[in-house]
C-alpha cells in the first residue's frame, strides 16, 4: 500500500508493461471464464467455483475487494495463497515493476495472474475489479466471458449513463468467445449486442436463449440442451436465482466430465460459500452486544443491491427491522436506502474504520432522513446494536451498505 497508491486509473498500459516484464504469465493460465457487471460477479464465480470442484476438478479464482485478508483474492487450485506464496509474487512483481508508476489493483493483479501461471488447474475464474474494458483483469484471451446486470455503480469512472457503463462492461468481449448475459435492462442489452455483433461474440441470454426460475421449492433451469430440476441455491434472496442461472448457463458451455455434470449443477446450489451476501451472523462479540436479535450482514452497496435487498428482507417472516449503515462518499446513499426505508424502523449510521472514503456518519444519516428513516449516529457497529437492542431486544439487525463495512464486522466479530 505504501509503494502502489490504492487509486484507480483506467489504462492497461502499466499492466502490459508489467506482465511482459514477468514473462507474460496471463498466457500461460488455464482457461479463463472472465466475469464483468455491477451486481452479481462475486456470487456466480462463487457458485461456478462450487460446481467445478463438484465435478472433481480444480479453478483458479481471482476476485475483490477482500473483506478481512488480502488473500481472499487469490484461490490457487481452491486454496486461499498462503503467506509465504503471496509475499514472493508481490515482490518478483516490484521488482520486476522497478519503480515505475502503478496501482494497487494493477500490481496485485499482475500477481494473481502469475501465481496462477504456476499452479495446475482446470479452470481460472477472473472477477473483473471495475468495468472490463480497461480494467487490469483484460489482458487474457478467455474461453468463456459472462456479463452479469448492468446498473448505475462508479459514474464518476464508467460514465453516468446505463449506456456508457454497458459499453465499460461488454469490453471483455473476444471475437468468437461465447459470453453469458444475464437479465439486463434494455438499453444495456442493447449496448452488449451491439458490441457482441460487431466482433462476432455469440451471446447466451437470459429470457432468450436459458431461463431459470424457482418452481415448487426447486430450482428449475431450461436451455436447449434440456431441463435442470435442482435443489434451491444456498446464498439467500430473489437475486440469486439469476445468480444461479447465470453460473449454470456457463457451466454449460464447460467441458465438464460427462459422468459428473450432474453432480457439478447441483453443488453449485449446495456447497456455495460467499460471505457478506445476507449472511446470517450467529456467535461472535458483536452477536453478544444484541443477544435477542436476529443479526445480518450484507455488502451490497448500490440502488439496485438495495432493491434486491428489500426483496430478500420482505420475503422473510415479520421481525422489526433495523439497520446499520456505513458507505463510501461515492456512492448513492439515498438510492440505495429508499427501497429499505419502507421496510426499516430506523437506522443507525457509522462510519468505517480505516478507511479514507468513508462516508461520515452524520452524512449517512442525513440521506437516510431525506428518504423517511428514522436515524441516529453510533460511534461504531457494535455501539450501534446495542442502541438498537436497548430499544427493541427481539430486532432483525441487517449491517449494510459496504463490502469494506462488512469486511470491519466480520474481523471485531471472529
């Protein structure tokens, strides 16, 4: 951190110069499933990880940010990289860099990238870090691209248009790379199309080409190979199922073997694992700070997260709701608290330790107020709840509106 500032800069320039410094590690990777979008990248690479494993073989996965440890972002072969792997990239990737100017994610994508050049596997899963056109990730040749919803995130770099962030996003498109969409609204359908036919990118979309939907406490999958009847995905909330479907259509397009395809569809439902996605928070000292209650977390952080959110929350059985709401100063606060403004009884705004883009928490609460919350400031998370507990023990506490949040909560709560 002290050598690259934690900036962002779209340009692959530095990226390029780096990885042919390294001897180009991106060309020696197992094949690439490259994954772009707004909402949804991190769980459908979560469940394309369950399913691979499930057929009993191995991936690579590269994702971010990280929530309690920077190794969070680099699974070798399904393995967290341990200290001693990690440390040794990211120094053969300074020295290698030789002082010259690069970023954060930059260098630490060069990294992943290396790391992965040097351990087998079947597949590599490489989660774009912002947009996909010029995003450090977009220097392989993948075998499969998938481009989850497109919706408003990051204006201030992707444009603030529906149109220029689908056209960040679909720049991930290869000619002739199969790409799966999933549901979009039109004029970002209308974009990836585009794009897609002018270099020759078949799409599989979503409502067109698969569907895949909850039926009778089932999961049900149809393309033009035939129908999945599978168990309901482990991650919670509406949002999922698309999820699902997105990562089911793409192990579609993988050469699974034959024998274990079934087992891989159906333990990409069952043996997901993906933190901070409304994660249930059972034991741990800020589950103590409010015993009673019913004790949430989840990163989401922009107005279509929140919408998804209040989905998820709705569908529940009836609690009293309150939140716990920390986010960064570029994003829409009020945009993704109006959806949950409905739902909530109050919400107690904090910042986030340890880090610069915290929204202040008066600010948080000054949004929530515009939008017909109820809301307070804590000094902290745990402050927060037991404000929250005081005033109604039994709640349903949901800590939401940024992954960097969610990341402070898991690491006080272990």
């Amino acid at each position: 951190m002290s050598l690259h500032p934690k900036i962002i800069d779209l340009t692959l320039d530095r990226v390029w110069r780096l990885l042919h410094a390294l001897g180009d590690p991106q060309e020696s990777l197992p094949p690439v499933i490259h994954i772009a979008g707004t909402n949804g990248k991190g769980s459908v690479q979560a469940m394309l990880r369950a399913g691979i494993e499930g057929a009993g073989l191995a991936a690579h996965a590269y994702t971010s940010p990280h929530l309690v440890r920077f190794h969070e972002r680099i699974r070798l072969a399904g393995t967290l990289i341990d200290e001693d792997a990690l440390a040794a990239v990211l120094d053969e990737c300074d020295a290698a860099n030789g002082g010259a100017e690069i970023t954060y994610f930059e260098i630490t994508t060069c990294a992943a990238l290396l790391a992965f050049s040097r351990v087998p596997a079947d597949y590599t899963l490489l989660e774009v870090g912002l947009g996909g056109r010029l995003d450090a990730t977009n220097v392989v040749d993948p075998a499969l691209t998938i481009i989850t919803p497109v919706s408003l995130d990051h204006q201030s770099y992707l444009g603030d248009t529906l149109d220029a962030i689908a056209f960040e996003k679909a720049g991930i498109l290869k000619p002739g790379v199969p790409c799966i969409v999933g549901r979009q609204q039109d004029a970002a359908l209308e974009v990836i199309e585009r794009q897609a036919a002018r270099l020759g990118a078949p799409l599989l979309v979503q409502g067109q080409h698969w569907h895949c939907m909850p039926e009778h406490g089932r999961l049900v999958f149809q393309d033009e190979d035939g129908l999945l009847d599978l168990p309901l995905p482990r991650l919670l909330g509406h949002h999922q199922f698309d999820n699902a479907g997105m990562a089911l259509a793409a192990m579609r397009q993988l050469d699974l073997p034959e024998d274990r395809r079934e087992a891989a569809y159906e333990a990409a439902m069952t043996a997901v694992q993906w933190p901070a996605r409304m994660q249930l928070l059972s034991c741990g000292p800020l589950v103590d700070a409010a015993p009673e209650a019913e004790l949430w977390l989840d990163g989401g952080h922009n107005p279509a997260a929140g919408a998804a959110l209040a989905r998820t929350l709705g569908d529940l059985r009836a609690r009293p709701l309150h939140l716990v709401c920390g986010m960064l100063n570029s994003k829409d606060v009020r945009g993704y608290l109006a959806p949950l403004a409905p739902l909530a009884q109050g919400l107690h705004a904090v910042g986030i330790a340890d880090t610069e883009a915290t929204l202040p928490a008066a600010e948080t609460a000054a949004a929530a107020r515009a939008v017909g919350l109820r809301a307070a400031e804590a000094g902290s998370v745990e402050a927060a709840l037991r404000a929250i507990a005081a005033e109604t023990p039994a709640a349903r506490i949901l800590i939401c509106g940024s992954l960097y949040l969610a990341g402070e909560v898991l690491r006080d709560n272990a």
